[in-house]
C-alpha cells in the first residue's frame, strides 16, 4: 500500500472516535511530578524537592517565564501523594493541609493567572498507589465535582486497589462524571495499563469515547533501559495502538524523563524524537529550575514539537527494523509532510546507514528535508542513495515537506528557487553523499 492510502484510511478511522469535550485535539504538553519527585513528602528535610504547593508554583513560573509556555507546554499536573489522609466532614478530598496550605483551589487561580493549567490524580479504587485515600465508585460523582469546584483542568485517574470489575464500571462513570460537571476537565486514564495494554482485555474503541489519554503500559523509570522497554512495547503492538489514536485522544506511552539522570544527550533526543513520531502527550518529569541548556535544547525543539503537535494527529510506525540495528520509522503529517526517524540500537560507534528515500517508500519525485536537530536542510531526489551516520542508542530525524511538482514551469524558477539545480537536471549528483 501506498503511503497517501495509509494515511487516508487512519484518518477516517480516527475521525469517529474521540472523547467530545473539545480539549486535546493535539496532544498534552506539560510537566508531571511523579517521575521525578514521586512520593516525597519529607518536606522538613527536603523542602525544595517534596510534593507541596512550591514544588508546583516554582515549576509553574519556571513554564511561564523560561519559554516553555509559548512552545505549548502549560498543563502542570499534581501526582500521587497531594491530599490529606482522610476527607472533608462532607465527605469530599481535601489536600494535606500543612504541604497545601492554601490548597488545590488557589494552586489552579496560580496556573491560570499565568496562562498554564492545572492536573490532579485521583484513583479509581479505595486507595491511591501511595496509600491515600481514592475513589471507589461510590465517591465518583463527589469527587468529579470537587475538581471541577477547584478549577482543576486534568484529571489523571490511576487504578490502584480495585478490580476488573470496578474499573469497567469506574472509568467510564468518571467521564460521565466529569461531564456532567459542566467544566471542560481533561482525562486521563490508567486503566488500559491495569488490564495488560492489548485486546481483547482493553476495548481501545470505547477508551477513545470517554479519556482523551491513556497509560497503555508501565511507568517509566530513570533510565535508558526503562525507554527501551516502552518504546518496543509500543512499536510491537503497533498495529492496534495507531488505530486508538487520534485528535482527543492519545497513547501515553508516559512522562519524559529529559533532564533527570538516566539518558545521555544521544538518549534524550531519541526519546523526544520517539514520542514525536508515537504523537504521544509531552508531560516532562524533571526539575524545571536546575535543568541544564543541553536537555533544555531538545525539549524546546520547535521541530521535534511541531511533529509531535501535527494537527492531523496520525500516530507514526516503525517502518524497518534492519539487521545491522538500526530501525527507521515514519509519521504521516499535514500538508503531505511527514517525519523520518533512523534510530540506532547499536552500542559500537556512528553507524552510517544507507538507504535511499524510494526504498522508505516516498516515490514522487524531490523532497525537502530539514534535520530535527542539526537545522540543516538538503533536498533530496526519491531515488538517491544518501547516508546517514547514526550515533549509538541516538537517532537523526527529518522533517520531510510535501514533495515538488515533478515538471515545474519555468517562471516558477524565476526568483532563483531552491529547485533550480532540478531544472538543470542533475540534482542527484548535487545532493552530498553523507548527510547528518
Ligand atoms: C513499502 O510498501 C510496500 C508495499 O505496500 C511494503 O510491502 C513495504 O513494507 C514498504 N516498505 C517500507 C520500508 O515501509
Ligand atoms: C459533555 O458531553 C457532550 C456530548 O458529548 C459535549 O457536547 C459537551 O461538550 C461535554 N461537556 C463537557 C464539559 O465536557
């Protein structure tokens, strides 16, 4: 099958699913305290690092006043370990009073007055994963209404301390819930990471109706090892994850880990490069207030970003994985673009790969290609042999624009366009046999 035949019958596919609150067209952008801070609430010891309301305001200014606000990403999101360990004499959470002290209602007028939005965790079951109190199903609709009470923009609902049963019943109940409140409150939900990730236990059809992201698999850790094993778990299973996605709502294949300890610079640009092709949220989990320039760079890529936020919102593929380790995949996007990924597996030195882009299946003539992350841009003809020399466990990815009319008229060349050499008919010996 033709490339323009994929993406047409994904994208009807898409089309009819999605959850109607109108929020997530493209998906979320923010940061996320679990992975980072996870449940540290040792505040007299560690008080810049523990889970309290200056964890999040300081994380908050961060977003709006070092640029990443403007780039998209605004929702900053509360994980476990926020609320106190019994409920209100109404019966409704409450946040622990001497960690939020002005509590979660303020937090959110904080988010807003500075143009970013505010996530909570809930937990579908009598306790969260950390052991406070969470919303068996008779709390749902009280629990609903207390976030929307307190301005809250996201809800992440994990799956802790309940059964199959419940969550079948809960899930979709919350959803109704959060509706019904009347306030546009995004969803996320950790219930197809409960259930194995993969039909027939997890029905992706109803998912996409009632969250606008889902956790299909573990939680992320630290670690180049704990990307490894996300990324192959969501490329195996390809097939059924591409086809749940779509504007509203999302695979969470989970939080990026850029800037923390466990990636080195190759590593961080292949997890963003990777989440750009899976169209997965960009939540970062890092600290926002010490993170260096290098990790700074690649989260902040517009390129990396613009691919990730394609309005079209087709979830990419890998297209080849070769022998020699290296794995090429591919992201249909707007305007007849689309995004080329060269992953290496290897573990020995730059691997020059050699392919050519009729071999990766573009067959209409001459592309424009701009590298992610070097900025260079070459153009390139579909039968040309090029190079790319591929860095151990990094990636080069492209940005590849609609390609040119095969027989241009002459007064298009006129303002010396960047296809003149294509007139003159020789444009393959003109592209540079290695390009990075
Ligand atoms: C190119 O398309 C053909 C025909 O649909 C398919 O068999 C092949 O796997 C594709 N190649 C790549 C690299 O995607
Ligand atoms: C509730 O659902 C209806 C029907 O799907 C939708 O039109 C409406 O925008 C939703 N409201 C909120 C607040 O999510």
């Amino acid at each position: 099958m033709h490339w323009t035949v994929l993406v047409l019958a994904s994208g009807l596919l898409v089309v009819t699913v999605a959850l109607d609150n109108g929020l997530m067209r493209t998906p979320p952008m923010g940061w996320l305290a679990w992975e980072r801070f996870r449940c540290n609430t040792d505040c007299e010891r560690d008080p810049k690092n523990c889970i309290s309301e200056n964890l999040f305001t300081d994380m908050a200014d961060r977003l709006a006043e070092d640029g990443w606000r403007e780039l998209g990403y605004v929702y900053i999101t509360i994980d476990d370990c926020w609320a106190s360990m019994q409920r209100d004499e109404q019966g409704r959470l409450q946040a622990d009073p001497k960690r939020f002290p002005r509590g979660i209602h303020r937090l959110s007028r904080y988010m807003h007055d500075r143009g970013l939005k505010l996530g909570i965790y809930g937990d579908m079951g009598t306790h969260t994963c950390g052991g406070y109190p969470g919303t068996p199903l008779d709390k749902i609709e009280v629990d609903a209404q207390t976030f929307a009470d307190w301005e809250v923009d996201m809800l992440k609902f994990d799956g802790c301390y309940s059964n199959t049963a419940e969550q079948e019943q809960g899930y979709p109940r919350m959803s109704k819930a959060l509706n019904a409140t009347g306030r546009p409150i995004g969803y996320s939900c950790s219930w197809p990471a409960y259930q194995g990730g993969l039909p027939p236990q997890v029905n992706y059809g109803l998912l996409a109706k009632i969250c606008n992201l889902w956790r299909n698999y573990a939680d992320i850790q630290d670690s180049w090892d704990s990307v490894l094993k996300i990324v192959d778990w969501f490329f195996d299973n390809q097939e059924v994850l591409i086809a749940a996605a779509g504007p509203g709502g999302w695979n969470d294949p989970d939080m990026l880990i850029i800037g923390d300890f466990g990636l080195s610079m190759e590593q961080s640009r292949s997890q963003m490069a990777l989440w750009a092709i899976m169209a997965a949220p960009l939540f970062m989990s890092n600290d926002l207030r010490t993170i260096s320039s290098g990790a700074r760079s690649i989260l902040q890529n517009k390129m990396a970003i613009s691919i990730n936020q394609d309005p079209l919102g087709l979830q990419g593929r890998r297209i080849l994985k070769e022998k020699s380790g290296i794995e090429v995949f591919w992201r249909p996007l707007s305007n007849d673009a689309s995004a080329l990924l060269f992953f290496s597996r290897r573990n020995d030195m730059p691997y020059r790969y050699q392919t050519s882009l009729s071999k990766l299946n573009y067959t209409t003539g001459i592309y424009k290609v701009n590298d992610v992350f070097s900025g260079k841009s070459v153009t390139l003809k579909d039968s040309s042999n090029f190079v790319v020399s591929v860095n151990p466990t990094g990636v080069v990815m492209w940005y590849i624009s609609a390609p040119a009319k095969p027989r241009p008229l002459p007064h298009q060349f006129s303002r010396g366009g960047r296809f003149e050499e294509f007139g003159r008919g020789d444009l393959a010996n003109a592209i540079p046999p290695v390009f990075l």
